[in-house]
C-alpha cells in the first residue's frame, strides 16, 4: 500500500499549511473573574529533534511574538494578555506581560479584561509554541531543514526553494501509532491551470487550488471536495480618498455612493456563472458558520437582498447627485492579478455600468505589490477578503477600528470602536451579541466593504485518499489521513 501522498500547493497559501504545528492537550481552570487561565501541558509531546515541549517554550514564544524587535504583523493579536499591548508597543517590559511558566508542564495566563473567546484565539498560529533552545541558539533556524523543529505527526526533511517541501512521520510525536502516512511531499506552483494537469493525468493526489472553469465538473465526478470555510470575499474602498483626484474622492467619501454600489451587485449571479464553486452570496459581512447566543447563525440579518436592488441604487446614486451616472468620474477597481479574481471583477465592473451608468477601470498587481498598494492606501476599490482567525464575529469586526493595522479602508468610526472594544470584554453572551450586532450595523451602513459572497474551500482530492481533514478556517491536517488500495 503506498503511505505517502503527493500534492501540489499554490505559493501564495503556503503559510496557511502547518503541517507539523502540534497544539498541546490542555486542562483549564478559571478564576472567578475570568481573568486567569491556567493550561496544564501534556507530559509526553516532545519536538521533532527529540527535545520536550514545555510551558517554558509558550511563555518564551509568546513574548517573542511580542518583542518589538520581532515586529510581527499579528502581535496585536496577543493585546488580550495583560501587559502586551504595553510591551509591544513599547512601553511596557516583557516581565509585565501575563504569561508565566509556572513549571515545566504548567502555563499561567493573566488577561487585561474578561475575553470570552480567549481559547478559540489560542488555537491560532501565532500561539502556537517555538522551542527555545533552537531559536536562541540560530536566529535563522526557520529557514533551514536542519534546524527546524515542530511538534506535530510530521517533521521536514527536505525544502527546495521555489519547488517542493518534504515531510515524513515524526517518530517523536506523542500519537504516532495512529499517523498512517509514512511521507508528505509538497509541490509549489503558481498556475493552478498546470496543477490541474498534473492532478488530473494521475501524478499528484491532491491540489490546494483549482481552476473556476473546472469546479463544477470535478465536484460532480467526485475528484473535487468542497469543504465549509469562514470567510467573506468582498470589496474594500478607500473611504477617505487618499491618493485620487478631487472628482474620485468625492464619490469615495460619499455614504450614499457606497451604498449604491452595493446595491447594484447582482451576488447570485457571480456565485452561479462566475466563481461557480458553491460559495453562499453575501447578505451581510459577518458570514455565516458562526453560532449566536440566540441558537441562530450570527449572520441570520439580511442587511441587503443578494440579488441586488437596482431600483434602491439608482435612487441613492441621483440622491448623491449622479443621476443615471452622469457626471461620476471613471473609478479604477485593482485586484490581485493570481486566480479568478479578474473575472469576478470584470462582472462586477460590468454590473456598475448596466445598472447605475458609471464607467470602472480595472487594474491588476502581482500579489506582493497588490498587498502592499493596499496596505498604502493607494487605490481607490480593490478586491479583498478575510477567514476567520479563530470562530467568533470578532475576528471580523476588530479589523475595522480606527487603529488596526488591518484596516486598509482608513474606516474611522467612533462609536463603531466603542462597541468593538466594550464587546471584547463583555462576558453576558446575549449582551455581547448585541454589542456586535450594532457594530455591523454601522459597518453596514458606512459600507467601507462590500461583501460578494462566502467563501467555500474546493480541493482537488483523488478518490483513494482519504480522511484529509480541513478547517472553516483553512488549515489542513494529514494526521488521520491515509492511501486505499494503491
């Protein structure tokens, strides 16, 4: 029986694959004040090279997460502990934050408030633990086949630069009797339409990505698995105009204009003849996937038919003095040039001139350059879209504060970040709820983003592999996974 699986990964996901980045079983004690938790670690996970993991490993690698020297992009995503926010930006000292190995097996985590969705944020990356004695001893282990270690079913034997990764079981992880696959070896493409090929000539088990044009066929044979992702794939505008001619930046200041634009996207019809991968058309930002205190889905509001309104667009667009597009300056939409994201685009460019009479020029960027025009808030709409970090309305809501680093809208709200920030440590479920419930609301309404649809994930996975597990949040694990019959 052949126990090892072959697949083709797209470069630009690479980093939401991690394979050998075992979490620790732990046991959890609150105090009353739901500040305090308390992890106990398992005693029998150990590190690829045969080191024991500890509690020692976590407190040292969430402070280095933290360490502005280390100036990690996602460290805003620890400001839940006591004392990060302070250490990170400087004025605050490591030994402040809330984080202590008690002993070897025992982590004490103190929080600046109650966060009632602490323990779904410790299941995300950057929480995961790093050993100590590897990075101190090679700031450049991560970069190295011989000195990076993980702690999950499987270790790295091989990385070739721009062409494959290898991995094999980890004979040092705690479960490895139940890890039936002996090898792991990653292709890196960058044209999905070749991965397909080679998926579909039989040389390669599974692909990451597929190729829109051929969703609906693979997933009717079978060769294609759509699995649940919690995610909304959307539209970011610059809504204070920054960067664009004084004609632009009056229709990208304008609510109402905004409005307009949502209103006249026709969701259905790019879920059904465009990106035609089972994705849910938007009505909401929040997507749906994640409980409320109510029993229902969070996104159980309607704030917008996914049909569109045209009728309702063209009133708010004469309202904001464009009647029939008269007058509306030509607006550039930019998308990142890798995927389908060109075709998605193109409709809804076309839809803006059918149904409101404005003219919309595409542009297109290579991903890096694309994140970072963003990010410059040098673009007046472009494509964007977000998963979920961790299982809660948070982790969407949070980007839009006035000073996340995340908000590349430069959407500025006072009371949207009055809400955001008392929900945090709101611990009344419903109340909670509510708070975050008026928050989209604004967020609905001010229309910084312009939700298109839920994202679904399609894999190409061939028929005689089996129990490939994958997240609503993108990750994959091959820890149960297994060959039949070849």
């Amino acid at each position: 029986m052949k126990k090892f699986i072959s697949l083709i990964i797209l470069v630009t996901i690479l980093t939401a694959i991690f394979i050998g980045c075992g979490k620790s079983k732990k046991e959890l004690k609150k105090d009353d004040q739901v500040l305090t938790y308390t992890f106990k670690l398992r005693k029998d996970a150990k590190w690829s090279n045969g080191d024991t993991v500890t509690a020692h490993d976590y407190e040292y690698a969430w402070k280095r997460v933290l360490n502005p020297d280390t100036a990690a992009e996602y460290a805003y995503q620890m400001y839940y502990i006591k004392g990060a926010e302070a250490y990170n930006t400087g004025s605050g000292s490591a030994d402040e934050v809330g984080v202590k190995a008690v002993d070897d097996y025992t982590l004490e985590v103190q929080l600046e408030s109650p966060t009632s969705y602490f323990l779904e944020l410790t299941a995300f990356p950057c929480y995961f633990p790093v050993n100590k004695s590897v990075v101190e001893k090679d700031a450049d282990w991560a970069t190295k086949v011989d000195t990076y270690v993980s702690n999950g079913p499987f270790k790295m034997t091989e990385w070739n630069m721009k062409d494959s990764l290898v991995f094999v079981k980890n004979d040092n992880y705690y479960n490895k009797d139940k890890v039936k696959l002996d090898k792991l070896v990653m292709k890196m493409v960058t044209d999905e339409t070749s991965a397909y090929a080679t998926f579909k000539a039989g040389d390669f088990d599974m692909i990451d990505v597929v190729p829109t044009s051929e969703i609906e066929a693979g997933l009717k044979d079978g060769s294609f698995v759509k699995f649940d992702n919690l995610g909304t794939y959307f539209l970011v505008v610059n809504v204070t105009g920054e960067n664009a001619s004084d004609d632009v930046k009056k229709v990208l200041t304008d609510k109402k204009v905004r409005q307009a634009l949502n209103l006249a996207i026709d969701r259905d019809s790019i879920v059904k003849n465009v990106t035609k991968g089972g994705q849910i058309p938007a009505h909401s930002y929040i997507p749906e996937g994640i409980p409320g205190a109510d029993g229902k889905d969070f996104a159980s509001k309607e704030y917008f038919k996914s049909s569109g309104d045209v009728a309702a667009a063209k009133k708010l667009l004469e309202e904001a003095g464009y009647k029939d597009g008269e007058g509306f300056p030509t607006i550039t939409l930019l998308y990142n040039q890798e995927g389908a994201h060109g075709d998605i685009m193109q409709a809804v460019a076309d839809m803006w001139k059918k149904n409101l009479g404005i003219n919309v020029s595409l542009s297109q960027q290579e991903w890096k350059v694309f994140q970072q025009t963003r990010k410059d808030m040098k673009y007046q709409i472009a494509r964007h879209g977000w998963v979920g970090d961790y299982v809660d309305p948070m982790t969407f809501l949070d980007m839009w504060t006035s000073t996340s680093p995340l908000n590349y809208a430069g959407f500025a709200n006072e009371e949207y970040d009055n809400l955001v920030e008392t929900a945090i440590s709101e611990t009344d479920t419903a109340k909670r709820d509510e708070l975050m419930h008026k928050a989209e609301d604004i967020l609905m309404d001010e229309m910084p983003a312009l939700p298109i649809y839920y994202y679904t994930q399609v894999k190409g996975i061939q028929p005689y592999v089996k129990d490939v597990r994958v997240s609503p949040l993108g990750f994959i694990y091959f820890d149960k996974a297994y060959i039949d019959g070849k």
